[in-house]
C-alpha cells in the first residue's frame, strides 16, 4: 500500500480520497496494524496501477469445482495472454491463484494448459511462498513442477532476466523435494488405457521424471514469449 502511493507521489490524504478511507485508516493499514480487505486491496491495485500479483490471494483457498474455460480464458486474456487477445473482460485475478485452479482440474483443454508456463514466466514475481504450499495440500506439486520446468526451459533459450531463472530453478528444487511418486496427468485425467501408454513410451523426460502422462514441450507453447 505504501509503495504504491508513494511510487505515484500522493500524500496519504490524497491517497485516501481516491481509495475511500480514511487518512487515519489508510495510516493504519500501511502500517501493518490493520488488514487490508480483498475489496480494498483490489482498489489500491486498480489506483495505483499495481501488477496483478499484488492483488489479493485468497487465504482460504479451497480445491476449485469445474472451471469454466470460457471465463479462464477471459482472466488470461485480461492478464496479457496473446492467445486469447480477442476476448475481454473487465476482470483481472492474481496470478497465482488461475494458475493453481487450473492445476486442480482433472481435465482442462489444451489451449488452456499451454498457457499455464506463460503465467509463470510472465509474473516472475508470483507468490510462490502462497503457491507451493497449497499445491502440495491438493497433491498438485507434480503438475506445478512440470509447468515449471517448462517456464525454465522456455527462459533458456530467451532473453530472460537472471533473477527469473534462478527464481525458477529454486521453485524447481523445493517442488523436487515434494515430488509424488504416483502416477497422474498434466490436468487430462480422463485419458484412454491406451493413450495412457503411448505416453509411458512416448512422452519426454522430464515428464517421466515427474510422473506426469504428457508429451507437452516447450516448443508447443505458442504465445510464451
């Protein structure tokens, strides 16, 4: 909150008249002393021109039901996706929590998927510290792993800042130390017998390594940049 208002130049006053609040108010929560309310959060982001990974996470965040791809395209579409530049939407969603609701699903269509790296590399300041945990509480870490990995993959060969790589290759080693030796999917759960193995014999190594039926690579990701 105090970053924001001062990268713009406000006084608090100033601040406070555009966000509603109090000066006091406003005094407090820049402080630490008072909790900043998702609505005001959302506010503060929109005033002060925030990234969307400051936009509030949601604490209590629980396993998601049937995402609608419609409205998860619009929420990539809002963040930057060029894949779905044509749609529009008013709604804009931290990050990290699109990507870990889409790592719940037990299927999700391709085009969506392809873009989960793209959240990755195009938010490196995304808050893995809310992230990671929650993947491993839904035993999603393989998934979130991979995705990684792919990012990681893809910043090699880019022009990439060293801080990101590095930031990846150390999510990587916290999610390697949590990897699942179970077999499972990259959100295409309802995959055939048979195309589960041809993706045994087929797939990538690094998919092996996390245990994950897929033979998604980085070369596939059309619009991570």
């Amino acid at each position: 909150m105090k970053q924001g208002r001062e990268h713009l130049g406000l006084t608090q006053q100033e601040a406070a008249a555009q966000l509603g609040v109090s000066q006091p108010y406003l005094s407090l929560l820049e402080a630490g002393a008072r909790r900043v309310p998702a609505k005001l959060a959302k506010k503060a982001a929109k005033v002060y021109g925030a990234a969307p990974t400051a936009l509030p996470l949601d604490e209590s965040f629980k396993k998601p039901g049937l995402l609608q791809a419609q409205r998860f395209a619009e929420d990539l579409a809002t963040l930057g996706y060029a894949g779905f530049s044509y749609l529009h939407s008013t709604r804009k969603r931290n990050p990290a929590v699109l990507l870990l609701e889409a790592l719940a699903q037990s299927d999700l269509e391709g085009r969506l998927v392809e873009a989960l790296p793209w959240l990755v590399l195009r938010y490196p300041q995304l808050d893995w510290e809310w992230l990671v945990p929650r993947a491993k509480l839904y035993n999603l870490q393989n998934r979130l792993g991979y995705v990684a990995d792919l990012a990681y993959r893809v910043a090699e060969n880019k022009s990439v800042e060293p801080s990101t790589l590095s930031n990846l290759a150390r999510q990587k080693t916290t999610l390697e130390e949590a990897r699942l030796v179970v077999e499972g999917t990259l959100c295409h759960d309802s995959l055939s017998q048979a195309e589960r193995s041809w993706l045994r014999e087929t797939r990538p190594p690094a998919a092996t390594h996390w245990n994950l039926l897929t033979d998604l690579q980085p070369e596939q990701l059309r619009y991570v940049v």
